[in-house]
C-alpha cells in the first residue's frame, strides 16, 4: 500500500481551508484533484517547449510534436492498447462518444438497426445514440439492469450493430463484466463501446484482455488536465473509419473539388490538439503508475467499507450500489429521509466537505430508482477515513439544522 498522507501532500489544493475548515473532496467522480507534478509538466511545456505539433520543422515543435506522441504512447499502454495510433486524443468523454456515434455511427448504422444502451448510462453514452437512431431510423433497445446496477438484459437474438455500456457506474459505482457483454455481443455480430469515464481513474484497466472495439475516458477524473481525453479503437475498425471533425492537421492533400485524409490517428484529430492536456494527462498517468492501479483500488474498497458501514447505521439514509465491495468503485450515493441533497450538500459545504448532489448526468437512473436525486461522496487515492468522518458530521449537523 502507500501512504496516504504523502500522497495528499502532492495536491496543492487538498491543504486548503473550505468556510474555515479542512478540505475534504468527495467530489472525484465529477473531476479529480491536480497532484503539483501534472501542474509542473503543464508549466514546463508551456515554459520551455511550446510549438504547434506535427507542422514545424524547427526545434521547439519537434519537442512539442514528441512530447505529445510520448503522451499517446503511454495511455496506450496504460489501459494495454497494442498500438499508439489506437489512440484519439478527444476532449473527453463525451466528446470519444459524439465521434464514435457520428463517424461509425453514420456510415455503420442502417434504417431498422438496432442500437442498444442500459439504463445504467450517464446522458452521455445515450444521447448521441439516441439522435443518431432517430437520424437512421433505427431502434435505440435499452437493456435494463438489477437493483444493483448490473446489466440483467441478454443480448441474444437481438442482433444489435452497437452495444453502449458503461464500464463503471457514476452513481452506484457497479463494475460490468464487459468481457461477458463483450463476448455476447461478438456472438450477435455487434461491436462494443465502452464509456470508462469512472473506470480507468479507479482501477486497471486492459482493452485487450476486456476485447470491446471501442473504449472513452477522461483525463480530468484522473489527476490530469480538463479537456483531454481518450478514444481507443481496435486499429482494423478505426481505419475504417471516417473523419468526424475536418480541416488543418488531418489531411494528406486538398484540392478545391477533393481532400484525401491522414492515416490513423491523425484523421481524427482535425485542428491544433490540446497538447499540453494530452502532456498533463501523460504525467497524470506517471503518477497514477508510481502508485499502482491495485493499491488505489485497494484503498477505495477500505473507505467504501468504513465509510458503508457508518452511513447504513444513519437512520432514514439509503445508500446505493452493490453489496460486494470488489464490484464497485469508490463511490456511494444515498438519500437522507426528508432532507433534499442540495440542502445536504449546501450545510456539508460549511463543513469545508465537497460532495455532488442532484441526478448525476442519469436522469433515466434515477427515474428508475424513483427518486429525483442522490448525494453522492466519491472517494479517490487522496482521501482518508478522516473525509468521511467529516462527511458523518456534517450529514448530523444536517439532520440538527434541517429537521428541527
Ligand atoms: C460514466 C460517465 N460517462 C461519461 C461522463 C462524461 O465525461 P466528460 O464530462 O469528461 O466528457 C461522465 C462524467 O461525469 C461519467 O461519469
């Protein structure tokens, strides 16, 4: 294991002061905290090494253009990619899943096609599903879950061309079995996208050994800038693929009545990259590796067992999620029996405690759960049992103030 102090010492912001309180961030599944050394290699490019990649011929792009190609190099091996050019840099998350939807989707998905979701989604991994089965005239089937979040629809027979899942849950935190999913989709002729926003940040992570076709997540959930993120395509579909976004930077040549593209990964990074997010989000992964994925899962599983066992013994508070702690993430949504969460999020905050309230990007979650919202506190590598405590005060002081 690691030391955990040590490690929250790396975050500038973890010591400030919150109302005249410490600091506790429970808010990871929204965005992670930034450790001084993603901030420095951030500083460092744009101090020493600044340039457009993949244009120049002069030194400072050539640093640029290597530093951003060393970045994509390491996610691929991160989550155990076989090739860098698998790698999109995006925006994010949403972004991965606009690209997919748009550039497979249109030129994949025929009228009568069926595309299927899970009700577990975030909006993201629905909406642009949605648009594109309305554009084509194709059926969105979305395949319902358990209690716990699991996905209990089969697949069979359904003959889907795409299945969207999520690999963790934001809001219960249930882990999938992709490689189930991955393997029943494969035996229906579907491909597999996989939506890993509240996956990769939380535990280790193999597109090959999970085999889906398609896999997104975001670099600002784990420990690395805002507005990068990551698409990975098995390179035989990516090649296959269309530009989703067109112009600068993404081409081979350009005449008035034709273009032809660039190969792979070029092609779908039209424009000036975010090369100091895909620079910040290599050095996120350092640290991350410095660490080790299982230790940080490790430590997520002894707060949710500390923390589930306090909160279930708060009369009138439900929480979330699967029983079996191995198979969710470090993340536990409740309600609290007559207080709304934004109320309980407005006194945590006095407390200098940051929790998420609301519907979480999953309306249709929460719709099936029947109830309009969920607090949600988010563990991440940096916190303590110390956080939670403050979080039980705080839900007390809630109860004191609201309930009188
Ligand atoms: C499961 C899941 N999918 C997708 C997203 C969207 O990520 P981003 O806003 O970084 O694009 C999130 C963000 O909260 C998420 O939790």
């Amino acid at each position: 294991m690691f030391d955990v102090a040590k490690v929250k010492s790396d975050f500038p912001i973890l010591s400030r002061e919150i109302n005249g309180k410490k600091l506790s961030y429970l808010d990871n599944a929204a965005t992670s905290q930034k450790p001084q050394v993603v901030i420095d290699a951030i500083n460092n490019f744009y101090k020493n090494h600044n340039a457009n990649v993949h244009r120049g011929v002069h030194t400072l792009s050539e640093e640029a253009t290597a530093m951003y190609e060393e970045a994509r190099e390491k996610v691929a091996r991160f989550i155990n990619a076989r090739h860098p050019e698998e790698i999109i840099f995006t925006k994010g998350t949403t972004e991965a899943v606009n690209l997919v939807a748009y550039s497979w989707g249109r030129k994949n998905i025929k009228k009568g096609d069926t595309i299927a979701v899970t009700e577990i989604e975030h909006h993201s991994n629905i909406i642009p599903w949605q648009i594109l089965a309305k554009e084509k005239n194709a059926n969105l089937k979305v395949l319902s879950i358990d209690e716990e979040g699991f996905v209990t629809g089969s697949l069979q027979g359904l003959k889907p061309k795409i299945v969207a899942v999520s690999h963790a849950s934001n809001v219960l935190g249930t882990i999938q079995e992709i490689k189930d999913i991955s393997r029943e989709a494969h035996l229906e002729g579907a491909l597999v996208f996989v939506d890993g926003a509240q996956a990769v940040p939380h535990m280790k992570v193999d597109v090959l050994s999970l085999d889906c076709d398609f896999y997104a997540f975001s670099g600002h959930k784990m420990l690395s800038p805002m507005g990068i993120g990551v698409l990975y395509v098995k390179k035989e579909i990516l090649e296959n693929m269309e530009p989703y976004q067109v112009g600068g930077g993404m081409i081979k040549e350009v005449f008035f009545d034709r273009a032809t593209y660039a190969d792979i990964p070029g092609r779908f990074e039209a424009g000036t990259p975010n090369v100091s997010g895909a620079v910040g989000l290599g050095a996120g992964i350092d640290y991350l590796n410095r660490i080790g994925m299982e230790n940080i899962s490790e430590h997520e599983v002894g707060l949710l067992n500390y923390s589930l066992a306090k909160l279930n013994l708060v009369p009138g508070l439900k929480t979330y999620g699967p029983t079996d702690v191995k198979r969710r993430t470090g993340l536990i949504a409740f309600t609290l029996e007559g207080i709304h969460p934004h109320d309980l999020a407005s006194v945590l905050d006095t407390e200098g405690v940051a929790i998420r309230s609301g519907h979480h990007c999953t309306m249709p979650l929460h719709n099936k759960l029947k109830i309009p919202a969920t607090a949600r506190a988010s563990f991440y590598l940096y916190n303590t049992k110390e956080d939670v405590d403050a979080l039980l005060y705080g839900i007390e002081k809630a109860e004191r103030i609201l309930k009188r």
